[in-house]
C-alpha cells in the first residue's frame, strides 16, 4: 500500500477509535498524533517512502547544525583556523565550516540510511508495534495521566499499517 493509503486507512480507524472511546480531547489529540504516525511510519524501511525522504531530510538538517555548532567551537575552529591558515584560505573560514558541516552530515546521513532494515523487515512486525507502543507510552507519560490510551492508539495505528501490508502485498 502507499502512504496515502496508510494515512486514509488509519484515519479511519482514527474516527472508529473516538466514536467507540470518546475520549476528552487532552487524550484525543495525542492519541491521533500517535496513531497516525504509527499508521505511517512503518515504511521508514522502505527506500523510495515519504517518510523515509523526511527522516534523510530532517537528520540532515538536524546533524547539520549540531556539526556546524561543534566546528564552530574553540577547539574545532581553531583546528580548522590552522589547516585554513597553512593552506592560504584563512579568510573563508566560515564557509570551510559549513562545507565541512555538509560533508560530515551527509556522510552520517547515509551510513544512517545503511543500518535502516531492508522493506518489510523487522519494521514490519508485531514486535516493532509493541515497541513503538511502548514508546508512545513512555514519551506521553510526562505529559498525560492517561498515557495508557496515548500507547494503545500508537498500537492501533502500527497495526493499521501492519495488517492491510499483510492483506494486499503489491
């Protein structure tokens, strides 16, 4: 199935989810938020998915500023300050700080994009559901007295994927 018919199939289930708990809506958001992720977050192992694009984007963006921040520390900088003053370029330090800030992170991004499991793998078992419950549970623990249903959702919505991937292999 695609992603849109993940994300469809599992609003569905969202809708059935409310009508048949109701629960208040301090509840009812986390709970969609949870269960619409898990609904889609299963093809994070698939290579050409919308959500595994997004996590090579976001870890970019994201390792992108914390090795810019790093280089521009005093130790780094003034590594990098003394290669740039050997080889002449002293004066474009900033801008050897941030190609070397995209190097580093596109080169963690792909070894990232290695260790992820081939499609259909490991992801796409009741064992990663139980797993991504709990960790809807623990996350929402902090900020909800009924975490149990924020984790049951989160269940829901992995098995949403789950289940219809069984049913209609392409």
């Amino acid at each position: 199935m695609r992603f849109v018919s993940h994300l469809l199939f599992g609003i569905i289930v969202l809708i059935v989810f409310y009508f048949l708990i109701h629960p208040e809506l301090s509840v009812l958001i986390p709970s969609a938020i949870a269960l619409l992720i898990g609904a889609v977050i299963p093809d994070i192992d698939h290579p050409f998915a919308i959500v595994r694009k997004v996590l090579r984007s976001v870890s970019f963006i994201v390792l992108f500023i914390l090795t810019l921040l790093f280089l521009m520390t005093s130790s780094a900088a003034s590594f990098l300050q003394s290669q740039c003053l050997s080889f002449g370029c002293i004066n474009y330090l900033l801008i050897v700080q941030i190609l070397t800030s995209a190097i580093i992170s596109f080169i963690l991004v792909m070894i990232l994009d290695f260790f992820i499991p081939f499609h259909r793998g490991p992801l796409h078992g009741i064992a990663a559901a139980v797993g991504y419950a709990i960790i809807c549970g623990i996350v929402s623990m902090k900020f909800s007295p009924q975490y149990f249903a924020i984790a049951a959702a989160g269940l829901i919505g992995y098995l949403t994927h789950i289940i219809p991937d069984m049913l209609f292999k392409e």
